[in-house]
C-alpha cells in the first residue's frame, strides 16, 4: 500500500494529498533476494549485475547516448549552465557547464484508441492510505519529497 497526508499549500492556502514513504529505502540486497526468488538467477548473480548497472549506464550516457531499458524506462543527462549566458554561439564554451543531472522518464505506453498513458513503474492495484502518526523518510534518504500532483 502506498501512503499519503494531507498539505497545507501556502501559495493558495488549499489542501492536498501528498505522497510520503515510509521506512527506509529499500536495498539493493533486498532487490536481488526478490529477483532472485521470481527468477532462476541467483541472489550473488543479481547482486552483481545490479551492482555494476550503474557505471554501465554512465559509460554510455558519457558517450552522448540515452538508455532505455524496457519495462523500466529512459535515463539520460542533461546539464545546467551557469552565468547569464553569452552574446553569440560562438562564444558558447564548455566553461559555462555548471553541472550534470541524470533524468529519469519511467516506460509508459499508450492503449489503442486511448488517450490515457499507462507508467510500467505504477502499479495498477495501488491502495492509498492516510498516513497517520508513521514517520516518513526524509528526501535525503530517498523518499518523502514529492510534491502534490494537482489536476
């Protein structure tokens, strides 16, 4: 189940439902021991692949590529500059890269004759449940720093 609480916007002063997790951040052991159990890989042999999918997936986004992996989605870089920018495009330097990012777009595919978009990484059986009392995790431990989707 997926938990939420309610926020106080300041901007409009309104109320929302925002996404908090709970716990800590699951591992990548704990993700190897669950592969391991649905699959005919061992736990040390899924370790070992996760453990290296990191610098496979930089190595190919040094290279100006992006990674798609299927079920899961795109990563890719993408820089900030920094200063005010300069007067002509020959003046554009790489000097002015103040730093990268790596973005995430989860895998999503579109239902013929629908206009809706389904995200393979959201489940179709969430269940939503106030969260009250359980201490959340902070953002720098990987979770609770969503901001309310409002449509």
């Amino acid at each position: 189940m997926a938990f939420f609480k309610k926020i106080q916007q300041k901007i409009n002063g309104k109320w929302y439902p925002k996404s908090v997790t709970v716990g800590k951040p699951v591992t990548t052991k704990e993700v190897s021991d669950r592969l391991a159990q649905i699959s005919t890989v061992s736990r040390a042999d899924t370790y070992a692949v996760l453990m290296e999918l990191a610098g496979v997936l930089a190595d190919y986004m040094s290279q100006g590529r992006t990674v798609k992996l299927d079920g899961l989605g795109t990563f890719y870089y993408t820089l900030t500059a920094g200063g005010n920018g300069v007067e002509s495009a020959d003046k554009v330097s790489v000097s002015q890269i103040a730093g990268v990012r790596v973005r995430f777009i989860p895998e999503a595919t579109k239902n013929s004759g629908s206009k809706t978009m389904n995200r393979s990484l959201i489940s179709d059986n969430i269940f939503w449940m106030e969260l009250n009392g359980a201490p959340e995790t902070t953002p720098e431990e990987g979770g609770g720093g969503d901001r309310p989707e409002i449509e």
